[in-house]
C-alpha cells in the first residue's frame, strides 16, 4: 500500500494548480482564509476523485441507480482508496441527537457489532451458544424436581402495543387454547380485548406436564410445537418452584439458564427500547436531587426545612404528607432531625402509596 496521497495541478475551483502530498493513514487538517480552496482540495477534489473511481468499478446496473460526481479537474492524483464524506450539519438540542447519529457513522458501528459480536452471559461472562431441542429437554430434566409439572410455553410478543386479534385467531385455529397474558392466563375462546394503547408481553400455553421418564417424548415434541411458534424460543414454567426459564435454539447459556436474542443493530440502539440503558431510557441523563439541598436545616421542623422546596403549608400536597405522616409516627411540626431514616425517606421520597395520593 503506498503511504502517500499525491495531487498534482489541482484548479478546482479557487485552486491554482495546487500540488500536494498527503500521508496516508494520519488525521489531516486543512486550514486557511475563507475562500483559499480547503473545501475545494479535500471535498471536491480528493473525494470527488476518489468516490468516482470507487464508482467507475460497479456494474453499470449499479451506477445507474447512484448519483456519480463529476471528474476533477486535476492533472494526476494517486494513492486514492474508497472515500466517505462527512458533511458538517446544524446541532439539534434533541438528546437523543448526538455525533454518531449526525454523522450516521452509530448506523454503521450497529450493523458492525451486530455482524462480528460474539454474544457473552451477563452474569458468567462465558459465551454464549445455541441449544438443540434435545438439549434443552436435557436441562429441564436437570432443574425439574422429581415428578414436578411444568407449563411449556412459546413466547409471540414482547413489550409491544397492540389488540392482536389476528394473533388470537391464529393460535385458537391451530389448536391452542390458552395464552399468557402479562402473567395471567387467558382463555382464547373467552373473545379476549386488549387495550391497543398498552404495550403486551404475549406466551401461548403449549402444554403442562410432569417431568419424568415417561413423559420424554411429549415434552420434545412440546418443546418443538414451542419452537415453531416463535423461531426457536421457548419458555418453562416450573410450578413448584414458580420459576420460568427461556431457552433458545439460538443464544443460551446452560449454566445460568439465560437465553439471549440474537445478535442485531436494535441491541446497539439507544434509540430501541431493546438497547437502551434501562436506567436512564437512552438519553444519557437520570433525574435526582440532592437530599442536602431540598432540607437545608434539619434542625427545623418538617413544614419549613422544606419551604424553599416543598411548600407544606395549608396546600394540597401538605395535606397529604400530614395525613401519611402520621400514618409513619409524626407530625409536619416534628424535627426533621427527630425523625428515623424510614421517615426522613418517607418524607424526602414518598412511597407507592404516597404517591398513589398524589395526582
């Protein structure tokens, strides 16, 4: 490979017959007046030289559909490979716009990742391998206790909104008769509806048997009507334990019975709920308050160590806190001091009833 860009006679533009040579693999930065020709040299010139010979090697099918750049005018340039452009864009104060996202280079790094990844347990850090339905036969019979019963199922819809009737319809004409529906079990006959505005977890009930030896053929083929179903998923209910499992003819871990999803560009979005950070929704920023700053003398009394804050004074919120307050063992006009750490976060947090109060 040469180490060199070499242009010769560039008069692009404002160039005049501009010569220079560029080392390759380096981070280059042209600089100068306005109107001195950098945009010239590097975008029209150079990338517009290399972009079409990358061009000129496509079939004529291919180029036919793509917009091909003019020749520069310039006497010799050598040393070219394939260029990207990267065009300077106006910022957007979204937090989900950033750099990558600009720049469309995050859109190429998720198909990367998602095309080299090696998938790893989160909690043992081992890879992670497919299962073969005799497999996972094999490790149900190693969780299963003794003559246990355990629900087969095979997971449809994950998180999503919808009324799913056609789903419904599907399943009841294929023969199955229950489905799991955010945990509870529904019949299909019953007509069941669905709030379309809510997002739905979705498992159709295959089967429910008892785990043992006698019972070894039914459960493969439960487990391959299960597999079927969602392309390779399925998931193990064990009653006694109350314990589900997912395994996967994909991605699983056998020895701390997790199964992943296959590797794909979603799980490199922070933009899909399947890849952002569950803790901040993937905009990079979690909402809190220092606790130090809300009560700024704790000798005071609950209604006015929090007045710059809170107002508790004859207000509908105070009102409530009173009312719960004394639920917890104190009074607004009790010491924040005097109050035990249960009632400090009670008052600094609240709770699920608390909040339940609270519109």
């Amino acid at each position: 490979m040469k180490e060199f860009i070499e242009v010769q006679n560039a008069r692009v533009h404002n160039l005049k017959n501009v010569s220079v040579k560029l080392p390759r693999n380096k981070l280059i930065v042209f600089t100068g007046m306005s109107g001195s020709g950098k945009s010239s040299l590097a975008f029209d010139t150079i990338y517009a030289e290399g972009q079409r010979r990358y061009m000129e090697s496509l079939s004529a099918y291919a180029r036919q559909f793509l917009d091909q750049l003019d020749k520069p005018d310039v006497d010799f340039i050598d040393g070219l490979s394939p260029a990207i452009s990267i065009d300077q864009k106006s910022s957007s104060h979204n937090p989900r716009s950033t750099v990558g996202t600009i720049t469309e280079i995050y859109d190429y790094y998720r198909l990367l990742f998602a095309s080299i990844g090696k998938p790893h347990c989160p909690h043992c850090k081992k890879p992670v391998s497919k299962m073969s339905i005799q497999e996972i036969r094999q490790r149900l019979y190693k969780i299963a206790k003794p003559d246990e019963r355990v629900q087969i199922m095979s997971p449809l819809i994950k998180e999503k909104k919808g009324e799913f009737r056609t789903l419904f319809e599907e399943l009841q004409k294929e023969g199955f008769s229950r489905v799991l529906i955010n945990g509870e079990i529904k019949r299909l006959d019953e007509g069941i509806r669905l709030n379309k505005n809510f997002k739905q977890t979705i498992d159709v009930i295959v089967d429910r048997l008892k785990v043992n030896p006698e019972n070894e053929s039914r459960l493969y083929q439960s487990i391959e009507t299960a597999t079927k179903q969602s392309e390779g998923l399925v998931t193990a209910l064990f009653l006694d334990q109350n314990k589900s499992y997912t395994f996967s003819e994909h991605l699983t871990c056998p020895d701390c019975n997790i199964s992943i999803e296959e590797i794909s560009h979603r799980l490199f979005s922070f933009n899909s709920p399947i890849g952002a950070c569950p803790e901040c929704k993937g905009l990079g920023d979690k909402l809190d308050f220092d606790s130090d700053l809300v009560v700024e003398n704790p000798e005071e009394t609950v209604r006015h160590c929090t007045s710059k804050v809170m107002n508790l004074d004859n207000t509908y919120y105070g009102r409530s806190v009173e009312k719960l307050g004394k639920e917890q063992g104190f009074t607004l006009d009790t010491r924040f001091d005097d109050l035990n750490r249960k009632q400090q976060n009670f008052v600094l947090y609240g709770t699920e009833d608390a909040q339940e109060e609270n519109p």
